[in-house]
C-alpha cells in the first residue's frame, strides 16, 4: 500500500503516563503504515520537563509557531504529589497554559458523536463547542501563603512611577492569596477567533461571564467581544442567519441543559476548562472530545482534552490489561494531518485524515469498544476490547477503507 507523502513537518509533542503508550500504539498502526510521517519531535513527558527546567515546552510552542500545526499527547500538570514522585526541581507549570500563553488562541473543543452512544442530556440532538479563551486568569496566578494578621493590597505601578493601590483584604490570621491578570489584546484576539469560528461553522455564539459580582474583571471582557461585534461581526451574522448573545453563566448552565446544542459556547479560561468536561462526560465520555488551539496567527495545536490516565498507566506497569479509550488523541492526530494537508494543498493527506475518523467511529458503530463506551452504549452485546485490540481493530478498517480507493 503506497504512503502518502507529507510536504511540511508538523510539530509532534509527546506526554504522560497511559496517553504515551497510546500515542505510541497509535503511531504504530495507524500512522507508520499510511503516513510517510513528517514530524519535529518534542517530548513534553515530565521528566524531560524537568531536565530541561520546562524550556522544551518553550520550544516545542515557538516550533509550533514556526510550521503552523501541532499535535499533542496528554500531559502531567504536577501536584505535591507528582513532586515526590518524579523528584521534580519544582512544581512546573501546565505545559498547556504555556503553550496557550506563547501561542495566544482559542481552544475549541466539541463532543465526538457516534451511533450507539447517547448523550445523558435528553434534548442534546447536536454537538455543543466550547470555545476556552487560552490566556491568563487562574494558570498564570501568582500565589501567596498568608502566615498571619496583615493586610494585602493590589498595587500597580505605572511607567511614571504613579502608584494605583486597592486594598484586598484585612487578614485576622493565616490565609491564602491569589493574583490573576489578562490582556486587552488577548481578550480581543479570543473574541474575533469565537465570531470568525461562529461564521466558518454557522453556528451561534453564547458567551457568558459573572460580570455581576466581577465589575471590572469579567465586565471588560463583556464590553470587549460587544464591542468587537457591533463594529466588525455583526452584519455578517445576519447575512449568515446566526446569533450572538451575552449571559450571565448561571444563565448560559440553565439554558445549556435544557438547550438541543449546535452552538458555541464561549467561556472564559477557567470556565472553559470545566465546562468542556462537563459537555464531553454528557455526550458520552472524557476521552470523546476534540480539541484545538487556534491562534489569531494562524497556529493550530491538536489534543486530546482529557488527562493522562494515570490509574490504566500503573495498571499497565503491572502488567495488567488495560480497556483504555484513545478516540480522541487518535482525532488530535486526524485534526493535525488535516489542517497540515489544507495548509499545502495535499488532499490526499486530508482524505487520509478523514479515513482514519470514518474508520474509528465504524469500529465502535459495529459494536467493538473500549469498557468506558461498552458501559453506556444502546448497543446489544458490545465486545468490549483492550487499549492495543480497540486501535488494531480501527486499523483493519482503515485499511479496508484505502483498498476501496
């Protein structure tokens, strides 16, 4: 069977834990046999990261910048825990908060859907996006341990050396202490990405915030995307027949379950973190969630949006068998050979994207699985498969699949 052949390397950033022996059986029968792989290797595993006292994660983010398109495995973001356990010079920190920061974007994540596993949400018929704004607030936070009574207070110093000071709080005792901060740019650049993805997608754009209590935190970012709407997007959603609105996000919770999906939910870091799992479990499972940063730059970074399965790994490492579920960082890869064959006109590279999706949602529509599918599935007697059997199984299709051509 011939390969296709790649034009540009993408950026390849290798992870943690179970998602690495993933990416690897991955690479082995779903890639290497149909790919003439062009990759610039990063290993973002943590202790390499700590090796390199967290510059490879810099570097694989400027190289991401430099060829346009990435793709990621899963990564440890490390605890007290994960100190001890891997020995680490310092709790470093997430590799995707830097990767965000560096590349500036919007992450988009929306649900995987397939035949036999049904949203818990009833009135849920269409996928819901989450669109993360990828900047600042709490994963790039500067953290105090308060030992005793004192005040705290915000200070800003401008280049003048005029200082604008707001008192925090008058500590009676020991307490703890957190500092957040964001861009205007950043902000601008989230919005114009969420109304430029509404438009591509035809789909309508929520977006929500706590501007109520937060007045001039979340305020500005309600004033910035109203702002950028009226002035730039607004005819265009009218032509397209889509919407914009802006909610509170007790509001946008209560509207999104009683909602039927086929929108984008705007929401900012944070947010957008918890809301994606919450969405991706609904629809199904963690592992069943596209993810990709898109930067105002043009830069693309595929993921998976779920974590590195740390219980299947140390039940790997004892040599036990594992039902591990590699969907979506087997559509980090198909999102990444995408883009990378749209971005230099290789549409065989883009068929063999699709292929290789058409042939992982057959596997699990016929009824072979992975145990967290198999436990929810509306299908009869699923044959519930090990990590390496479920993506031997994709392959056999995806073969079948490329004979047809």
């Amino acid at each position: 069977m011939n390969k296709t052949i790649m034009k540009t390397p993408l950026v390849e950033m290798d992870g943690d834990e179970m998602t690495r022996i993933l990416w690897k059986m991955i690479k082995e029968e779903l890639i290497f046999p149909f790919i003439d792989l062009k990759s610039e290797y990063y290993d973002l595993g943590l202790e390499k990261r700590n090796e390199t006292n967290d510059q490879i994660t810099v570097d694989a983010a400027n190289a991401n910048k430099k060829y346009g398109v990435a793709v990621k495995c899963a990564t440890i973001t490390p605890n007290a825990a994960r100190m001890t356990e891997y020995d680490l010079k310092e709790m470093w920190k997430s590799p995707n908060g830097t990767i965000r920061a560096i590349l500036d974007g919007t992450v988009f994540r929306a649900p995987i859907t397939v035949k036999g596993i049904e949203p818990n949400v009833k009135s849920w018929s269409k996928p819901i996006t989450i669109a993360r704004h990828a900047y600042g607030d709490v994963y790039k936070n500067t953290e105090m341990i308060i030992p005793g009574a004192g005040k705290a207070e915000l200070v800003f110093t401008a280049q003048d050396g005029t200082e604008t000071r707001a008192l925090i709080h008058e500590y009676k005792g020991a307490g703890v202490l957190q500092g957040m901060h964001n861009l205007n740019a950043s902000i601008e650049s989230f919005a114009r990405s969420c109304f430029a993805y509404a438009l591509d997608t035809k789909q309508d754009l929520w977006f929500s915030t706590k501007d109520t209590i937060s007045k001039k935190y979340d305020h500005t970012f309600k004033d910035i995307f109203q702002e950028i709407f009226e002035k730039e997007y607004q005819e265009a959603f009218e032509k397209a027949g889509i919407t914009y609105f802006y909610t509170l996000i007790d509001d946008a919770v209560a509207r999104v379950m009683k909602s039927e999906g086929g929108f984008i939910w705007a929401c900012k870091n944070y947010d957008g973190d918890v809301m994606s799992d919450m969405i991706s479990s609904a629809f199904g499972s963690l592992a069943m969630m596209t993810s990709v940063l898109v930067s105002p730059d043009g830069n693309y970074e595929y993921e998976a949006a779920h974590g590195t399965v740390q219980r299947h790994y140390y039940k790997y490492l004892k040599g036990e068998e594992t039902s591990t579920n590699s969907v979506a960082t087997i559509f980090a890869w198909s999102g990444a050979l995408r883009k990378r064959g749209e971005l230099d006109g290789l549409e065989e590279l883009e068929k063999f994207a699709d292929q290789l999706e058409q042939a992982t949602l057959m596997t699990i529509e016929s009824g072979r699985m992975t145990k967290d599918l198999a436990l929810i599935t509306t299908i009869e007697e699923p044959v519930v498969l090990n990590s390496q059997q479920f993506i031997q199984e994709i392959r056999k299709e995806l073969e079948a699949l490329r004979k047809e051509d």
